[in-house]
C-alpha cells in the first residue's frame, strides 16, 4: 500500500452552470441538473477532516448560484479547522458593483479564502473582461486570494486577457495557463488542442490522487476531466455508501495512481510520440485514460 497525503479535494457541487462555453470538459453532465444534497455536503466535510485535507475547492458548474444554499451548512468549519477553501467561478455575480462587493463581504465571513476565476476567450462571450479585472481587485481589496484560469487552445488569443490581469493581479504566479481539454464541448466543437510535445516530456499530473466528490456522492481520484467519463479505473466510492478506511483503502491500493503520483506520463507510455503523432491522443488526460484503461 502506498501512502500519501491527500493534498486537496475537490466537491464537485453541481453539474448546473448560467454558461455554455464552447471548450466546456463538464457539459456532457449538463443534461440532467443536479446538486449535491447537504447529507452528500456534510459526509464529504467528514471525510476531509478525518483525512486531515486542508484545502477544499467547490466547483462545477457554477458553484455560486447555490452559495446561500452551503453557506449555512459551512458554519465556521473551515476558520476551526484552518482549511484553506477556494470557489471554482465564472464570477457571474460579480457584474454589478454593488452586489459584488456585498458577496466578497460575504465570503470572506464564512472563511472563503480563494476564489478562483476562469476567464479566456470562451468566458468572455458571457462575462466581460473588465468585470473580472474589477473582481480581482475588489476581492483582494477584502482580504481573498485570487487564481484565475486561462484555456487556450492559441496561446495569443489570450494575450490581451494576460496582459490584463498581469496587472491587477497581485502575483503573476497566480495565472494559470492551461490547454483546453479535448472533452465534452471542445470536442464537439472540434478545438484542436494538440499540445507541443516537448511539454508532455515534463509533465506528472498534480491532479492524481487529489480526488473529487460529486453531487451524487461518488469520489474518484483526480479531478479532471476523467471523472465526467465515469471512468471506473479512477472510482474509488461513493461517500453515502462506502466508509471512509475503505474509499482510501481504495485508492491507495491501486497501482496505476501509485505510478502516475511517482513517474512522468510519458514515461509510463513508451509510444505516447506515435499516439500523438497519429492523433489517437490529443491531450494529457487522454495519455492518461489510456495508462489506466
Ligand atoms: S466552462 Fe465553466 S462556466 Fe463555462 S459552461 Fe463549463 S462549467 Fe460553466
Ligand atoms: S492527467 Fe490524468 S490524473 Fe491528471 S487531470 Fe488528466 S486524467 Fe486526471
């Protein structure tokens, strides 16, 4: 069995969203609309505390639009257990001023420590680049930490968002760049995504073993898109019906998420070039599926 600290979880609260972004990984879960129930909420707080994970991000969907819905189920759990927890957002609630900061003030209250923002060409068909630089602002100006992620499929369609945030952003470190992901709506629309190769020689995911709970209460081990598949090789239970010894019984007993947390990706697929080369695989996720299938 090989042990390790669980560094984050992520509750993956709602498949609903107010968007519809052309790359959306989660949108083949849009079609039946759900949340997760306060039992589901309250067991996967449990889980976190007896794991002893110290940070937690809510997402989904867009976790925001049942904020008062969870906020009374947080009390003060995350300021008595000194958990650091972020809000996954497209930061829709943020286009009025004065609403805005009424709900920075009212994160911040219930221990919300970051909020992380997703903003790229794809969000600002929805929600415009100014609203967000604001957001940043104001929401530092109270104390939150902010992380904003960029996809792209063309780095220099971002270059203007970039520049933007570069300088409101209180660390550029707190920019993260990320290549969309060829699931759900970026395959529909047909995103070519194919990422230079010399960047998957260095690359060892962070998301493994840092596992996601659903609203239906099914946990599996890494947050990305894997788990919109209902791939059963990353499954490790469901926090309703499993006790927690054997969720993490589960997952540390399985070798493929013990040798994808120790090794490189490229290392564990020999033929990963030809995989690409032939388009079989067009991203990191998909290197990874085919490691664990
Ligand atoms: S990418 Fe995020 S904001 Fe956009 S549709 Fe998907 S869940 Fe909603
Ligand atoms: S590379 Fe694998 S572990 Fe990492 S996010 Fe993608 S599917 Fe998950």
């Amino acid at each position: 069995m090989y042990i390790f600290p669980i560094n984050k979880i992520t509750l993956f609260y709602t498949n609903i969203c107010n968007l519809k972004c052309k790359h959306c990984f989660v949108s083949p879960l849009f079609n039946e609309n759900q949340k997760m129930s306060n039992e589901t909420f309250l067991k996967s707080l449990a889980f976190c505390k007896y794991n002893e994970i110290k940070k937690i991000s809510i997402s989904g969907g867009e976790p925001m639009l049942f904020w008062n819905d969870f906020k009374s189920l947080i009390k003060n759990f995350f300021i008595n257990e000194n958990i650091y927890f972020s809000i996954c957002t497209n930061a829709y609630w943020a286009q009025n001023t004065t609403e805005r900061l009424k709900i920075l003030e009212d994160l911040k209250k219930h221990g919300v420590s970051r909020l992380e923002i997703s903003t790229d060409s794809y969000h600002q068909e929805f929600i415009s680049l100014d609203t967000i630089t604001q957001c940043i602002v104001d929401a530092q100006n109270k104390g939150l930490d902010v992380i904003i992620t960029i996809c792209f499929e063309n780095l220099l369609n971002e270059f203007n968002t970039i520049k933007k945030i570069n300088k409101v952003i209180s660390d550029s470190k707190n920019i993260r760049l990320k290549y969309v992901s060829n699931f759900g709506e970026a395959k529909n629309n047909c995103i070519n995504t194919k990422p230079n190769l010399s960047l998957i020689e260095g690359y060892k995911c962070n998301q493994i073993g840092c596992p996601v709970i659903t609203y239906t209460g099914n946990i599996y081990a890494c947050c990305g898109p894997a788990f919109t598949l209902n791939n059963s090789n990353f499954y490790l239970g469901n926090i309703n019906k499993n006790l927690i010894d054997e969720i993490n019984s589960t997952l540390y007993n399985n070798k493929k998420i013990e040798s994808l947390k120790k090794h490189y990706l490229c290392n564990l697929v020999p033929n990963y070039k030809t995989l690409f080369n032939s388009n079989k695989i067009n991203s990191t996720c998909e290197l990874c599926l085919y490691f664990m299938s």
